[in-house]
C-alpha cells in the first residue's frame, strides 16, 4: 500500500504557519531565498517532489543556527537590549551596532518613527542567552 501523499503548501501557508507562529519576518528577499533554497535541498535529499511543513521547518532551523553561529557575547548583551527597549543606546558601541545592522542581526523599521528589533530567526538564540546570563546570575549569588 503507497504512502498518502502530504499535503503541498503554498508558500504563503508555509510562511504563516511555521511552528505554530506568526509569520516569519524576512529582513530581506535574500533570507525568503535562503530559506527556499534550504528547505529545496531538503525535499531533494528526502526525495521528495515538493517541499513539506518538515522541510520548511528544517530549513528554518537551520537558517538560525547559521545566523547565530559568528555572535559572542558582547553581541548577545546588545541584542537583549535593543529587544527590550526598541532602540539602540547611546552607549552602545557605533561599530558594533552598524555591524549588527550590516549583517541583518538587528532590523531597522520605519514606520511613523524609526525603532529596532532583533532578527526574528535570532529569537531562540537570544533565550538562550537569558537563560544562560540568569544561571550565571544565580551561581554566583549563590557562591556569595
């Protein structure tokens, strides 16, 4: 007996239904491309004929490991902060914040006023960050 066919997504419900979550945000046609050609190479590897939830999902997966992977922790400690406040601070180093524009880990809107957020495939990253930063927190409240 064959296996039923899964149902093909078009590219709109794919987007809106990764993982339950609103609708990915793209910072740029580049990383829509990215995460099409990613999820293509999966259904090619799998050998299927389209690409599925699982396809797309692995393709996100993979996108955010590749744009976490190069940021440390200086970057990290920014990026927590421009989620909480919206906004770069003026003590933020210049260089850095252009780097984190330049490489698309911080996004810039513009609509009515200019205010920041971070990359939305940064999002797991950044609770990772907390997560950590909390432990760390507690260990050494702890060892006073």
């Amino acid at each position: 007996m064959t296996e039923p066919a899964k149902k093909a997504l078009s590219l709109d419900e794919a987007i809106g239904s990764l993982e339950g979550k609103k609708p990915l945000v793209y910072d740029s046609p580049h990383t829509l491309l990215d995460l099409v050609g990613q999820a293509t190479v999966t259904a090619t590897t799998n050998k299927l004929t389209q690409i599925d939830m699982g396809g797309m999902q692995e393709a996100v997966a993979e996108l955010r490991i590749t744009k976490s992977r190069p940021l440390t922790g200086k970057y990290w400690a920014m990026l927590d902060d421009v989620a909480r406040n919206k906004n770069f601070n003026i003590g933020h180093d210049d260089e850095i914040r252009m780097q984190m524009l330049q490489g698309l880990y911080a996004l810039e809107y513009i609509n009515g006023e200019v205010w920041y957020n971070i990359n939305p495939l940064l999002e797991n990253g950044l609770k990772s960050y907390r997560e950590t930063m909390a432990n760390e927190k507690k260990r050494l409240a702890d060892n006073d």
